[in-house]
C-alpha cells in the first residue's frame, strides 16, 4: 500500500515549494507527482490542502513529556514520549538523559538499547547523556551533588552499549579532553554545556573533534566585549552547530538573530529540552529529587532559574519564523 499526501505545498531540499503529491512506500518518499493523479482503492490518501509537507521534524535534545522521562528506564516512557513527539511532526529524537546518579543514569542508556521502536511515534535514533561532567556554576537545573569529573569507568560503560550518539560536556574539566579524543574515534559527538570555558579552552575542544554547543547562551559564560566566554568562542568558531531553545523566554529575540548571523541558518539546531512536564497543565513536578513549578508554560526551581522547557518543535520553527 501507498501512502499519498495531496494538496499540500511540498518543501524541496533546495528551498524550493511545489504544489504536488508526495508519495511514499514502505516508509520511504519514492515520488512527487502531479495532484490530478488519482490513487488506487488500496492506498491511502491524506488531504493536505492549505498545510505545509516538511520533512519530520528532529529533536536531539529531549528529555520528557506527559509526565514521563527518558530517565525513567522504561519503554513505557520512550514510547509515550515518541508517541506525543509524533503529534507535533518529530518524528525521531534523541532520548536525552539528565545529570543523576551513575545507577539510573545506566538503566536509561540500556532501556534504549534494548527498548524497540515504536508502531506509532517518534523513532529514538540513540541516546544524548547531558552531563554529568558538567560545571557546577554553570549546572542550570541540574542537582549540585550529582556533577563529576569525567570517570573512565563510568563512561566506558555507555560507550559498550553503542548506543550514545552525543555527549555534553563542559570540557574545562579535569580529564574532559581525554574523553572526547577517546569517544570521537568511536563515532560518538560532543557538545559544550552546562560550561564556564573560556575562549581558548572552547576553541582546544573543537580543536578535539567537539562539534556542537549545547543550548546556546543558557548554562554557560556568556559574551563579553573583553572576555568573549563560552558563547563568544561558539558564535564565531564555524566548526561548532548552536543548538538553541527559540521558546520567547530562553533567549531574547536579538541574541537569537545574532546566532543566525554568526553562525548562518545552517548551523542552528532548533532544539525543545522538553521535561516530563510538557503536554500538560501547570503545576508542580519532580525529577529525582529536583522540584520544578510549571507557570504558564514556563518551567523554574525553587531558586527562579529556569529548567527546561514545555516547548515542541513545531512550535519552535513557528517562534523562528517570527
């Protein structure tokens, strides 16, 4: 059986847009056709008349929604996740896992390992281990007694699974820079967050093979006319994409099209850091002992500080395109 989107204005990778039908089969796109053509009795159609057809949407940096989270260690909250994922156009994500204690962080790396994918949701294409080897200053709403210096032991244990694809760190640690050399030669790629490195030190671990920045502007030193900072070295190092939070309340709109103009479109990665709070009302949660109040939307501690956010990516490209 087919699978036939008509009506719909079609988005071409060279930024082009046609009005056709877009055909596709054993879940790959094998066509794009004129609409007159009418498809058999046994395909499927769906009328996209008045809405876009973009590609599925991406979401390397996801922690929860509906109440679960990806540090939960079940396929239960992998699939409830991926499953409201799919109902804003993600249709893969990287489970991202919280800074927590070497126990649970282990059992959610393996529940993906092992966790298949889903019939009906959002596909997770690995794992993202956001921390622990963060810095403590710059942790954001991650718990102070959990951050560590990189352990040998420990990460040797995500690396054997094969399945972490992405690992932030904040590469001014002690024994950071030994980390990467050793789990980019295996594929893996890094990410500066949660970091209060300088210039140099940034610039050292591009220099290393770190190719992405985690969150832009939030969790690290931030730009200064004599001191350029973490974010100073990101915005103006091309070998390094800006993963970014584009909620209204994350980064102001200016530092946003700042980013786009350091960096070129191409090197943004819209990103939702979504929590176990997403999806649903305003309240109180918890995240293994960190408590977080959602208020319209807005996800803060007990302290004020923001911690992660409710926002999808659909949402997100609508607030980007503004």
């Amino acid at each position: 059986m087919k699978l036939y989107i008509k009506g719909g204005k079609v988005f071409l990778p060279d930024n082009k847009a046609l009005y056709k039908t877009l055909v596709i089969e054993d879940q790959i796109i094998c066509d794009l056709i004129p609409n007159s053509y009418k498809p058999g009795n046994n395909d499927k159609v769906v009328d996209a008349t008045g809405k876009w057809v973009v590609p599925g949407f991406i979401d390397i940096h996801a922690h929860g929604a509906l109440g679960k989270d990806t540090i939960d260690g079940t396929c239960d909250a992998i699939h409830t996740i991926g499953k409201f994922f799919a109902a804003h156009g993600v249709t893969s994500y990287l489970p991202t896992e919280w800074t927590s204690t070497p126990e649970l962080m282990m059992k959610a790396i393996d529940n993906v390992a092992n966790c298949p994918q889903p019939e009906d949701g959002a596909r997770h294409l690995g794992v993202h281990v956001e921390g622990p080897y963060l810095s403590v200053k710059h942790r954001g709403a991650q718990l102070k007694d959990l951050i560590r210096k990189p352990d040998p032991i420990e990460y040797q244990k995500w690396l054997d699974t094969g399945v972490v694809k992405l690992i932030t760190i904040a590469p001014e640690n002690e024994g950071a820079l030994e980390f990467i050399d050793l789990a980019v030669e295996q594929g893996v790629e890094f990410s500066i967050g949660h970091s209060g490195a300088g210039y140099e030190k940034v610039i050292e671990a591009a220099d290393h093979g770190v190719k992405q920045a985690t969150h832009l502007y939030n969790g690290m030193l931030g730009v200064h006319h004599r001191n350029p900072g973490t974010a100073g070295a990101i915005l103006t190092d091309d070998r390094i994409f800006a993963q970014i939070i584009v909620d209204g309340v994350h980064v102001h709109p200016a530092m946003i099209k700042l980013a786009v103009r350091a960096k070129g479109v191409s090197r943004i990665i819209l990103i939702t850091d979504s929590i176990r709070g997403t999806g649903l009302p305003d309240g109180d949660y918890d995240y293994y002992g960190q408590k977080f109040t959602v208020t319209d939307g807005i996800a803060r501690t007990p302290e004020g500080g923001l911690s992660g956010s409710t926002l999808m990516l659909d949402q997100a490209l609508r607030n980007m395109i503004k």
